[in-house]
C-alpha cells in the first residue's frame, strides 16, 4: 500500500451559522478517508448523520451516501473491514449504522461522553461493536490511532504507515490545513532560534510528527499539509 492509494471521500456539505463563524456563513465540507488495508478496507469516519429538526435547520446539510462515496472508488459496503471516528459527533459517525459488525474504533472517553446525552444523536452511536481505547494502540498492522483532544476530549488520528512512507488523518484535530501549519511552525520555533514568548501547541503534535508523515489531511478541509522539503 502506497500513499497515494488512500482516498479522500467527499460525505456531503453543510452550511456553518453565522453565530458560529463570527462572520458570514460558511460552507463545509465532510471528508472521511479510506484506506485500502490488506486486512480489509479501513474508514476514518462515515459521513454526516440523520439529526433532528432543529440541527438540520440549523446547518442545512447536503448528504452524499457512503455508499455512493465509496462506489466511486469501486469500493462497496461489505469491503469495510475496520471503522475509526475521530470523534462522534453527527457529522462524522452517521454511516456507522450501515456497518452493523464492524469493528468501531473509539477513545473510550469519546464513546461515554457520547452515551451520556447532548452531544450526538443517540441511534448513530448504539449498535455499533465498539473497539474502546485508553490511549495510542496499534488497531491493524502499520495502523495508529493516536489521541489527538481539541476538538473533543477523545479526539483521535490515525497515522498510517505504508510503503512509501506515512500519511496522518488528521481528522478534526485542526479545522484547517492552516491551522496545522501554524502549529507546526510554533513546535519549531525554538529550533528556528526564536525566543520565548512563543505561542503553544498540542502536546501530541510531536507524536504524529514523530511518524514523518509525507500528507496531514483533515475532515473539512480539502487542503492537504506537507513537510518543508
């Protein structure tokens, strides 16, 4: 498996409210990734859920089904061997219903705070066959899931090691490719020979960078990081 074999799958749009942008409205996109594991086809999320009335009104989505996304990869259903959402939330974990077996990959914090009410919606998170984590784990050969919290308390990664070198999903560990960067540039800085003050950055930056990744991409952002060469 090369890096270029990964895919990216466009789960649909949505439309984020000026209350939450501070400005104008916002059009996003929803990205899972698909990694072609020799073990069996390997997702980072699966798209944007069924919600209720009043969240539907509120960010308008526009729904592409994964089964749609992945046939045009030539990929069906039955070739998921593996799910891991970096985080439950609707717009990320509402294909999990369509995979009923599925191993689903989850920081065990991320999964109670899922259950305990007010965060998702409950029919995409039950029924599924949870893989719960404590931290980093290897879930398939050359398969890393690394905790990555921000965005959520148990957000998480996934860094996968291939051939040709290594590739991180990012998820939405930084909404942005931008934001990656910034980060990146900040945990360097003092290398660079900047003094303090500087500005901070995630703790777990360093591991993701530890796998020297050659792309970070991102659940809604189409923009891919690469290292300075």
């Amino acid at each position: 498996m090369l890096v270029d074999d990964v895919r990216r799958l466009l789960l649909g749009t949505f439309v984020r409210p000026p209350e939450e942008t501070g400005g104008a409205p916002r059009v996003e996109a929803v990205y899972a990734y698909a990694v072609p594991h020799p073990s069996g086809l390997v997702l980072l999320d699966t798209g944007i859920g069924a919600a209720d009335e009043e969240t539907e009104a509120w960010y308008r989505p526009r729904r592409i089904p994964l089964d749609e996304a992945l046939g045009r990869h030539g990929w069906t259903l039955d070739d998921v061997h593996l799910v891991v959402n970096c985080h439950l939330h609707f717009d990320h974990c509402g294909g999990n219903p369509l995979l009923p077996g599925r191993r689903v990959v989850t920081q065990r914090t991320e999964l109670a705070t899922a259950r305990a009410g007010g965060y998702t919606f409950e029919p995409l998170v039950e029924g599924a066959t949870y893989e719960e984590l404590d931290g980093e784990a290897e879930v398939l050969p050359g398969v890393h899931v690394i905790p990555t919290p921000g965005h959520t308390e148990g957000h998480q990664s996934v860094a996968v090691v291939c051939d040709d070198g290594s590739i991180v999903l990012a998820g939405q560990s930084h909404d942005q490719a931008s934001q990656f960067s910034a980060d990146v540039l900040a945990a360097d800085a003092t290398r660079r020979g900047h003094e303090q003050p500087l500005p901070a950055y995630p703790a777990w930056l360093d591991r993701l960078r530890a796998f020297d990744p050659r792309r970070v991409v991102f659940a809604h952002d189409a923009a891919v990081w690469v290292p300075e060469d």
